[in-house]
C-alpha cells in the first residue's frame, strides 16, 4: 500500500490538496488508512480528522428513505405532494421577463423516485443561472441557510424530463420526517448510524470540535488559504443533502454495510431485495449531464466524459467500466469541500479520498482522486 501514501503525500507536497485522507475497504475489513498534511493549523490530518462532509449526506438520506420504502410506507412512486402538500405550490421557472420571474405550473407530478435521482426540476444555484437571478429576485435564501423557506426553490422542468443536480434530498428527507414522524435526524440516529457503529457522524458538530478540519479554497495565487463553510447549526430543518459531520472510518462504515448487501456487523439496515432497488439505475431512460459551473466554489463537472453515467436511488452510478479503475454498474458521488468515495461492488471494494478544499473538481484534485483511485485497483 506504499503507493496510496505516495499518492498522498506527492498530493500535498504539490499543492493540488491541502491534506489528504484515504481509506480502503472491501465487505470484510478495512484494508488502507493513510493521511498526509495537516488538516488544521499545527494539526496533522490522521484517520480520526472530521469533516463537513456536505453532499455526502445525500446518499444516507436516500437510504433513509428507502429503510420506509423497504417496510411499505412509501414507494419510488408516491408523489411528492401526497406526503408535502407543500409541494402543491411548487412551479416551473419558465424565464424572466426584465427581472421579473416568469412561472408556470409543472406538466408533471414528482415522485420520491424523482427526488432521490435528481430529476425533479430542483436545481442549486451553483450550477443553473437562473437561480441565482431568482434568489436575487425575490430573496429566496440558498438551501444552506437552514431555513424552512430555503425548500421553495423553482422547478426548472417538469418532473421526470431531465437530470439537475439539486435540494431533491432535502425534500426526500422531509418526506421521511412525515412518514415516518421522527425528525430526520433522530430517524438516522436510531435507524443508521446507531446500528452501523457510525459514532463520529454527527449533524452538530460539538463532539468532533476538536478534530474538525480547516477548510480552504485557492486563490488566484494559486495558494490555498482558510475560509470559513459548514452547514448551518441548530437550524430550522436538516438538509439531507448536506447537513453531516463525519470521518473517513465512519463513512466508510456506511459503504461497507452497501457492499454487504445492507448489514454490517451482524446488523441489518435494509434487506437484500432493497439493495439491490436502491443500487439499480433509476432514471428511468434519462442520464446524468454535465453540470457547468456558475460559481467559483465549483468548477464544472463531468467526471467521466463520453460515458454513460445514471443515478441509483442513492448515488451516481457508472453503466460502463473506466479502463483500470471502476467496474461497471460501480457508484459514487462526493461533498463540495472535495470529500470523495466509490463503491465498486463487482471488484468488492470501497473507498473514500478526503480534504477540504474549494474549488469543487478542480483539475489539481482530480488529478489526485485519478491516482489514487488507479492506486487501489492496481493493487487488488
């Protein structure tokens, strides 16, 4: 495994990442741990370091939602607005006329399954420019903000028509709050984290206070210096598309229960048909599509051009192999600050690669995610 901490460590030593932590698994055991750089001022990145781990929360609060779909309390298909009347008052953002925001209601009706796909019509600002015109418009606060109103982002199509990297989880974990009638986070304790002994995942981040990484984005210097995101604490509602704390050994934990066809350690979250539900592409005929970038904490992102990429009901999700990384029918995804993982199924093998750095996807920090991955599977 000398080459994953080669990886690290040349990563840091480059610049192209801050600090580093990686981990490896397969269904059994962890089989690479390394760190390299510190993760804090005089602080050394070590396997214990915390992090806001973003939209890595999105995949536990799909799975969330498929623990009540996997006990008959919901489907794929119940319609958004059945559970959240609220949604009864979404609509289409159809253009501007000046600065005046032009809407329609929506052609179609969105599912559970829409939500968790990212095929809703729910779009962040980071990646369509309408919104941000909108927000400006009409004071609409950014999901992160916390607040109850920050749900009513404008659809930009119609339910069902097209991949738009969005809030959809952040309503997918209200309608688990409604179904279920645990607020989410008590739901993910007692239902998640709890049973797969995920201890450091936390959606304050008290406890982990002392281990929590620094957050940096690089300037036009090309220097990396601090800069203060988290998610917001104590807020209105938890996003489950972004509110987690956690640590690579923890996150790990929850790949692995995914690898043993959900359970871990003797305790199961979900049963086996579930899975396999919740790791099957369900766009139903759409694909995933480049997402260009209208933010400087994002640069675009397409991270494997030319191929067909899906979405499970939990994660990005590879229809073809990538030459001498992952396998096909593999799944992923990441969280803004540049937290990264995949589950490779086939090969049996899951990993997360993780820092804290902006821009998301730069070039320097995919160059790293690139080795690293090659890395893994060059030694299996």
């Amino acid at each position: 495994m000398s080459d994953l901490n080669s990886v690290l460590t040349n990563a840091v030593a480059a610049e192209d990442v801050p600090f580093a932590v990686g981990m490896v698994a397969n269904a059994n055991d962890v089989t690479f741990s390394g760190a390299a750089g510190d993760a804090a001022a005089g602080r050394p990145a070590a396997e214990d370091t915390a992090f806001r781990i973003f939209s890595m929360t999105k995949g536990i609060g799909s799975l969330a939602a498929m623990i009540l779909i996997d006990r008959g309390k919901m489907s794929m298909d119940t319609p958004v607005a059945d559970v959240l009347p609220a949604w009864n008052d979404m609509q289409v953002l159809d253009g501007f006329d000046g600065d005046t925001p032009i809407l329609r209601a929506p052609k179609t009706q969105a599912t559970a399954r829409h939500l968790a796909t990212h095929t809703s019509g729910l779009e962040y600002e980071f990646w369509n420019a309408d919104m941000p015109k909108f927000m400006e418009a009409t004071g609409l606060p950014t999901i992160l903000s916390g607040l109850k109103a920050s749900l009513m982002y404008p659809l930009t199509t119609d339910p069902g028509t097209r991949w738009g990297y969005g809030p959809g989880i952040d309503w997918l974990g209200q309608m688990v709050e409604a179904v279920d009638g645990r607020r989410i986070d008590a739901f993910c304790r007692e239902e998640i984290l709890d049973p797969l002994g995920m201890k450091d995942t936390a959606f304050e981040p008290d406890a982990l206070a002392d281990r929590m990484s620094q957050v940096s984005i690089r300037g036009e210097d090309g220097k990396f210096a601090p800069l203060d995101l988290a998610p917001p604490s104590q807020p209105e509602f938890y996003g489950m598309g972004h509110a987690l704390y956690s640590t690579a050994p923890d996150y790990l934990r929850f790949l692995r229960m995914v690898l043993n066809g959900g359970q871990l350690d003797g305790n199961r979250v979900l049963s086996e048909v579930a899975m396999k539900q919740m790791l099957a592409d369900q766009m139903q005929g759409l694909t995933f599509r480049p997402m260009q970038s209208v933010s400087p904490l994002t640069a675009d992102v397409d991270l494997f051009p030319g191929q067909k990429v899906t979405h499970s009901f939990a994660f990005m999700r590879n229809e073809a192999a990538v030459e001498g990384k992952r396998s096909a029918g593999s799944m992923g995804w990441a969280g803004v600050c540049n937290t990264h993982y995949w589950i490779d199924p086939t090969r049996d093998v899951a990993a997360v690669l993780m820092t804290q750095s902006l821009p998301f996807v730069e070039p320097p920090l995919l160059r790293t995610y690139d080795a690293f991955e090659r890395a893994v599977y060059a030694g299996l």
